[in-house]
C-alpha cells in the first residue's frame, strides 16, 4: 500500500504529505511496492556532528527481562527473591551473571552493565513506548521511535534502508514502536523471520510471472495514477513518487542489496553460534546490515513476561539469548564493527523481587538491567546499582529519555533539535534526559 495525498493546503506532516483526503492504491505494480513509500525518505540527511557511531542495534526484549535471573543477582537473599539459579563469575572480577549465561559471562569485558533502569511504569504498552522514543505519552505511541527519527534525520545513504526492524516491530496487542507523526517514509522495514526455511526478504525477490491480463490491469491503473499526479501542482509525494519506485526497482535487481540478507554467506559454523532460531538469526542479519551501512536496526525478541512459571520458559529462553547476544558482540568485536556501532540490549522493564504465587514475577518498572556496548562505550563496567532485593534503583538511575539522548548523541544527532507536528508545529525530539556520561568515563 501506499498513501497519495491530493490536499495540498498548509496542514501536512513533517514528510510533506496531506493529514486528508488520502488516497490508498494497493498493488500499482509487479515490483517490491510496499518499498517505495519507505523509500521517500528525507532527501537531504543531516551532517553527523561529533559522531561516536555510525549505526545502532537494538535489542529489545518485549515484556521485560527478569533482571534477578540475568545480570542483577541476588543470591544472598531469601529463595523467593534470589530464583533457582546460581551465579557465575563473568570476565569482569566481581561481576557475576546467571549460569545460563555463558557465553555473556566471556563478553561482560567488551560492554557496560547499567543495573539501573528506571521510570516506574508497569503497563507494557505505555513503557514500549517510552523506552523506544524517550517521551512519556499514552499507550498508543504519541511520539516516534529512535529509529524512526533516525531515518527521518538520515534517509537513503544508499541501496537500503536506514531503519530495519527484525522480524518486525514489537507488539503485544497492536504494534509499537512506529513513526507515529512522522508518517510512512520513517517507519521501519519489516526483514521477516532470518531463521525461516528458504528465507527471502519481502519485496526484495521478484514476483512470479503474472499473467498478461492482470499486468494490464496494474498498468491501466499505475497510468491514471499517474495522470493524476500531472494535475496536482505542488504535491512532493506524487511528484517524486517515480523517483521513489525507481529505487525500489534498483533494490529489488540489486545483488548488493540481496547479498546484504543473504545468510546462506555465513558459515554454517558462525550461523550455529548464534543459534539456529529467530534471535540468533536476527543477530547475525543485524550485523550484516550495519555492516553495509543500515544506520538503524531493532531485534525484536519477545516472550518475557513470565507472570508464571517463569523458570520453566527461561530453561529455555536465556540459552537462545545468551547464544544470539553474545556471540553478536564477540563476532562484531573481532570484525572490528563495535568501534563505531552501538549495541543496546533492554526491554520495558525489569520483574519484581519477590516471586508470586504461581512461580512468576510480575511487571516492575522501578529496576532493570541494560547493556550497552561499542561506539566508545567503556568496556567491563557497571552503571548504577539497586537494593538488597533488587527493588529499587540505589545509585545513578537511568530514565527512558537518558538513553534515547544517548542514542541520538552517539549518531551525532542533536536530542534537542526540531521535528514537526501534524499541524506544522516545531517539537524537540527530546524534551529531557542528559547524556549517560557514565557509559564513557
């Protein structure tokens, strides 16, 4: 699908498109279409200023890592607070991890641990969306995503796109972390699932042949589209759209492009490391993508609120994480790539300290664990700290809009510069936070 705008009075969104009258045209032609309304993105990308990093991963882990059977232990404490596992001794004299975490423990040298996430909000969509753009707003995701800004600042450099979500954006019962009034050219592409028998990428492999009558039909309906755009004066979306649909055709004929999610290029030993599921593939498809230049790229790994029986489903899932995340950061370190990218691994929130009736912890938006890693972060450190229990945030507490400031910081973007409203109303990306200096001291 893509949206032409036929007002062209003064109300638009920042991208220049109409807030009415839109007209929706499904299918206009046999090539990768939903790419051209992605591919409308800026035309002329903001300078870097001062960058620590040239692209950014995020991994999120949708419905909040329980942050007691990860990296913020406390086997000190009472059975129903500590869990059922035992610590192990990281590379980092002093830091101890979750036994489940093996591969972690070897790279705990290569990242800072913050122990300190904090915003005291327990409702999933209403923290996704903080988490994921640095602003309070309502469930509904008031304000765009890192990575949609990220796009909208920086657009097409080249073949690919500037924003990639892996398999797709978070979710729980719609879908978050958008654009949201930044509009279609700043959302993320959707990569599907790496880890999928015969894995090709939507819109990136040329459809099967059409028969003629159908192909006829697209063309008929392509030509009075564009023959309506000649009768629209002043409209930039269907002016450049044939622009747009040209670079569409570009990606979809390039080898460069399909080369860049083609894991079958890996070695079947590098691919086993990471872990033949969705997060391990995930990872590795990340970092082929930074590596040729995607500025922005979301892992979404979801499945961790364990309300019950939460030992049972982490047996199962901290070893896919620990194989998927650790072996990213060991493979991006010896390739030389965390020099100038920045990996950042949360989720919403942490779990709380004492387990619940039926062997779960529940949402706890006053205490997490992050990790951040590469693009001048300080390697083998702690941020922050909680208490006794792991309940409350006792040293440097880091808030949702002190990562996003981070975030934007590192790519050389100024946290505090102008986007636009609806209504054409100038808002400042971020309306608070501050650089976590501690991540680089």
């Amino acid at each position: 699908m893509i949206d032409l705008a036929l007002d062209t009075q003064q109300h638009r969104l920042c991208n220049g498109w109409s807030r009415r009258d839109l007209l929706r045209v499904g299918a206009l032609a046999p090539l990768g279409l939903a790419l051209p309304s992605l591919l409308a993105a800026e035309k002329n990308p903001a300078p870097a200023r001062n960058a620590r990093a040239k692209s950014v991963i995020l991994v999120y882990l949708g419905g909040g890592l329980s942050h007691h059977d990860s990296f913020d232990m406390k086997p000190e404490t009472a059975s129903d607070v500590r869990g059922k596992y035992a610590p192990i001794r990281s590379s980092v004299p002093g830091l101890d991890v979750c036994e489940l975490l093996p591969k972690m423990a070897k790279v705990m040298n290569k990242l800072t641990l913050v122990r300190s996430q904090f915003h005291g909000n327990d409702h999933h969509e209403t923290a996704t969306n903080w988490v994921m753009s640095g602003r309070s707003g309502s469930a509904f995701g008031d304000y765009p995503a890192i990575g949609a800004v990220v796009a909208h600042r920086f657009g097409f450099a080249g073949l690919l796109p500037p924003y990639v979500s892996v398999p797709r954006n978070p979710s729980f019962t719609w879908e978050l972390g958008r654009s949201a009034f930044l509009g279609g050219r700043c959302e993320s592409f959707k990569a599907g699932d790496p880890n999928e028998a015969g894995y090709k990428v939507r819109d990136l492999a040329i459809p099967a042949p059409m028969k003629l009558d159908n192909l006829q039909r697209r063309q008929s309906l392509r030509d009075a589209i564009d023959g309506l755009a000649r009768r629209v004066e002043g409209n930039d979306q269907l002016a450049t759209y044939d622009e747009f649909q040209q670079r569409a055709s570009s990606i979809v004929l390039s080898t460069e492009a399909q080369a860049a999610f083609d894991l079958e290029k890996e070695t079947a030993a590098l691919r086993d490391g990471f872990g033949r599921s969705t997060f391990g593939q995930s990872c590795l498809l990340a970092r082929r993508l930074v590596e040729r230049g995607v500025r922005f790229v979301t892992i979404n790994y979801g499945g961790w609120d364990h309300h019950a029986k939460i030992f049972q489903s982490l047996d199962k899932k901290l070893p896919d994480f620990d194989n998927g995340l650790g072996t990213l950061i060991a493979d991006m370190d010896e390739r030389g790539l965390l020099k100038d990218t920045l990996v950042l691994c949360m989720g919403e929130f942490g779990r709380t300290a004492r387990i619940n009736k039926d062997a779960g912890r529940d949402h706890w938006g006053r205490a997490g664990s992050m990790i951040f890693a590469g693009a001048g972060v300080a390697r083998g450190k702690v941020v922050g700290a909680t208490d006794k229990e792991g309940s409350e945030v006792t040293a440097d507490p880091v808030r949702p809009a002190d990562v996003a400031h981070t975030v934007y910081e590192s790519l050389g973007i100024d946290p505090r510069g102008e986007i636009h409203t609806p209504d054409g109303r100038p808002m400042a990306i971020l309306d608070e936070g501050a650089l976590i200096k501690q991540l680089y001291t």
